[in-house]
DNA sequence: CTGGGGATCGAG
DNA sequence: TCGATCCCCAGG
C-alpha cells in the first residue's frame, strides 16, 4: 500500500476531510505498530470558523502549525487530561486542519487493549481521545511530519460517496453560527465511529 | 500574574 | 449529569 503524499494534504480542506475516511492511520513506536482506519473526521477553517483554534487567522504559539505546511499534525491537550490528533490541511498560510474523531481498529490490537487498559473493541478508538491513547499519541507527536516515517496514513480502503454521511461538528455549542457547519464526515453505518453528542 | 474555558471520557 | 485536570491565552 502506498503512503500519501504531500499533495494529498494540500489541498481544500472539506476534501481531504472526506478523503481521509478509509485511509489507514499507521504509528509506529517502541512498544510496536498500531494501524487504525479513518472512519470519522472534523474540517476546521480558521479563516472562517469560530470553532478552530486559528479562527480568524489568529496566530499563537499553539496554532502556529495549522499555518504552515499539509501534512504534519497538530496535537493538543484538551480538558487537561486528553490528546487530539489533527492533520494539517491546504497550502501555507491556510490555518486548516482535520481532527480525526474515530478508527477501526485494524493491527496492533493487543497494543491499544494495554494503552486503553480494556479488551472491547469497540471502546479502543471511537472517540478523538480515546484514538491518541490507544495510538500511542501525546504532545511529542505534535508537529510531526506525516510524510515521514514514524506516523503516516496508507491509501486503505476506497469510500463510495453514497457511504458518506456528514452532520454538525460535536461538542462546539460555544461557536455560534458555525456550531451548524456541516463538516462531520463519517463512514454510514460503521459500528466503530464515536457515539458523540 | 491571574483566571476562565475547553474539538473528552467514564463513573454513577 | 458531573467532575477530573491543566495547558493556553487574553487581559490587567
């Protein structure tokens, strides 16, 4: 399988957000490989989206990544006591990114029992959260290039349009009018997605 | 320096 | 439904 490229990342990002469902989330670490499919994802705008961190281009230390190039992550601690895994989208100076919500777990399933301290499959990875531990995923992946080597996505499996369903983003009620942007993507009927909201 | 708030999770 | 828990950032 090949891995994706730069130009994958680079581009609008309410495309790659719904090409990245079927991809294979791959991590590689000293405890082993974990590899997820991508059943469930966030666009986040900057520009003009009151729910991203960079709303209205806003430049700090922590948002700085969403201005640069696709293709690295953006991880930050939500709530003091957990990851989220973003991929930065679209060109440099775009504060873009995609939060992936939800995985199916595919490889290195005893690996994320241990991290997630419980054997059901279905409570690994299905939810934001719960994926960077069951990953291995904390504040040392961010800024991370995903062309490299230690973390990248894999072509998996092809979505038929017809398969997508998309709904409001979870958990944003203090973002006003953007609190309906109907930028949620997930795969219909994946029993592994995120039982948000 | 200070304090309010958050793209969550799991227990009760 | 609610508490844990702490980084981030705006404001003084």
């Amino acid at each position: 399988m090949k891995k994706l490229e730069r130009s994958f990342y680079e581009r609008a990002t309410l495309e790659v957000a719904r090409d990245l469902l079927g991809k294979y989330m791959v991590h590689e670490t000293n405890d082993g490989r974990t590899v997820g499919k991508i059943v469930e994802v966030e666009a986040y705008v900057g520009s003009i989206d009151a729910a991203c961190h960079a709303y209205n281009n806003k430049y700090t230390n922590r948002t700085k990544v969403m201005f640069g190039k696709g293709g690295y992550a953006y991880v930050y601690l939500i709530y003091g006591m957990h990851y989220c895994m973003n991929i930065v989208t679209n060109q440099e100076t775009y504060p873009e990114a995609v939060l992936i919500r939800a995985l199916e777990p595919i490889e290195g399933l005893e690996i994320m029992e241990k991290r997630r301290r419980t054997e059901s499959i279905f409570n690994l990875c299905s939810g934001p959260g719960k994926l960077c531990q069951a990953m291995g995923i904390t504040k040392l992946q961010n800024e991370m290039d995903l062309c490299g080597e230690s973390m990248f996505l894999l072509h998996g499996e092809t979505i038929m349009p017809e398969d997508i369903a998309t709904t409001p983003r979870i958990n944003i009620d203090y973002a006003r009018e953007a609190r309906e942007y109907p930028w949620r993507f997930i795969i219909k009927d994946n029993p592994f997605v995120s039982k948000g909201k």
